[in-house]
C-alpha cells in the first residue's frame, strides 16, 4: 500500500505539472505535499527531494521556470479538479 501511494503521489505530481504548464506562462507550477523523503521534502523551508530535481530538469529542457507549491493531497486534488 505504501508503494501504491508513492506512485500514485509521483504521477500525480507530474500530472499536476504537466496540467499547469502553458506554453504562453515562463513557468511550470508543481503541487505536492512535501512530507515523503527522499521523493520531497522540507530543507529549511525549502522543497526538495528527487521528484523536485526531475521536474527542475524537465523544466530546465523545456525552457521553463520551475515554481513548487507544498499543499496537501486534497488540495492538489481539488486544485486539479478546477483547473
């Protein structure tokens, strides 16, 4: 179940990436909620951890500015709901 909800919160993460991203913005917003080391974290109120460096690269390949949110499940949930 564990394995299940990390992989579930990482392709979220990257659906709410892809879901955010416009070609007419300068940047990619990212939601997650940032308690699941080492995928993302809290560094000194900094968010960091392995999904943040893969978004930061596909960001970076893209020509995008990376903004990561930390917001809960539920309001990632709803965040997408409403576009």
């Amino acid at each position: 179940m564990k394995k299940f909800a990390l992989i579930l919160a990482l392709v979220l993460s990257f659906g709410i990436l892809t879901a955010c991203g416009n070609d007419k913005k300068e940047s990619f917003i990212m939601a997650t909620e940032a308690g699941f080391a080492p995928y993302e974290y809290l560094d000194n109120n900094d968010i960091v951890g392995v999904d943040i460096d893969i978004a930061n690269a596909i960001a970076k390949e893209l020509g995008k500015e990376l903004e990561v949110q930390n917001i809960t499940f539920d309001g990632a949930l709803l965040a997408v709901q409403q576009g």
